[in-house]
C-alpha cells in the first residue's frame, strides 16, 4: 500500500442484536472498533472476528472498546485469551478502553495483568516500554478508594 493511501477501512453489518463493528487495516495495524453492550452471547461472534484478523497476522491487532457501555466478565475472559494467542503469534494485541465500564472488571477479575490495555488509540503507536506503564491498572482514587 502507498504510504500516502488512505487505510481500507470496511464495516460490517451485523444482525441487530449485536453491535456494530468496523475493521480498519493499514500497513502497521487493524482496529476491530466495537460500538454497543457485549455479552456473553456475543463471545463466539467476536472470537470469529478477532481470530480471522489475528489469522491475517497484521503488526499489531487493536479491539476498540471506546464506545461500549458494557461488557461482560466473559468477552473480557475471551478478549484475555485471544491477547495470549496473539502472543504466540508474535502479533502485538491490545484492547482500547477509555472508561470504567470495561477497565473496572478487567481489574476486578485480574485480567488487566494479562490483557494489555491502552486508554486511547494513539497510544498503540508508544513504544512498548511506555504501553506497559499505560497498560498497569489506574490506582485508586483516594477520596472513594475506587480506581476512576
């Protein structure tokens, strides 16, 4: 691809039920970006999804979760699982979480130790020293001993 090209950038439509997905390819990365509540009856969809681009093994596979209000403890199991494969196939993973819907189970259930997470696209592009330091879970907060 040109480096001056526009990356491919294809959504997928999906039945109603579940929420919306684009897939966004370039050279050095692609960004599967989720829009809507993720519940366990989404795993084996999104497992589909996220293995057949871990398949195409691009540099760096991103799982955007910007804009889902929920997420269950499952996708986030799946999500954690799919990071490990993707490890084994020396392709760089990460999920995108900006907010306390999904940054606050990962680190109730432990897997923010083994699902890297950054809090915004652009990180993706720090060097690997600086997406571990993002990637640790926020500490809490001191007035509500809660992490924000």
């Amino acid at each position: 691809m040109h480096s001056n090209a526009s990356p491919l950038s294809l959504t997928v439509l999906c039945p109603a039920r579940r929420p919306a997905t684009t897939l966004t390819r370039t050279p050095k990365s692609t960004v599967v970006t989720l829009a809507g509540d993720l519940d366990a009856a989404d795993v084996p969809w999104l497992r589909r999804i996220v293995s057949g681009e871990l398949g195409l093994r691009p540099a760096t596979l991103l799982v955007d979760l910007t804009e889902v209000p929920f997420c269950s403890a499952r996708v986030l199991k799946s999500l954690a699982d799919q990071a490990d494969d993707a490890r084994g196939r020396g392709v760089g993973f990460a999920a995108v979480a900006p907010h306390r819907a999904v940054l606050r189970p990962l680190a109730l259930l432990g897997l923010n130790r083994v699902l890297p997470v950054v809090h915004h696209l652009d990180e993706a592009a720090l060097p690997a020293r600086t997406r571990r330091r993002a990637s640790r879970p926020l500490p809490a907060r001191p007035e509500t001993g809660m992490a924000p």
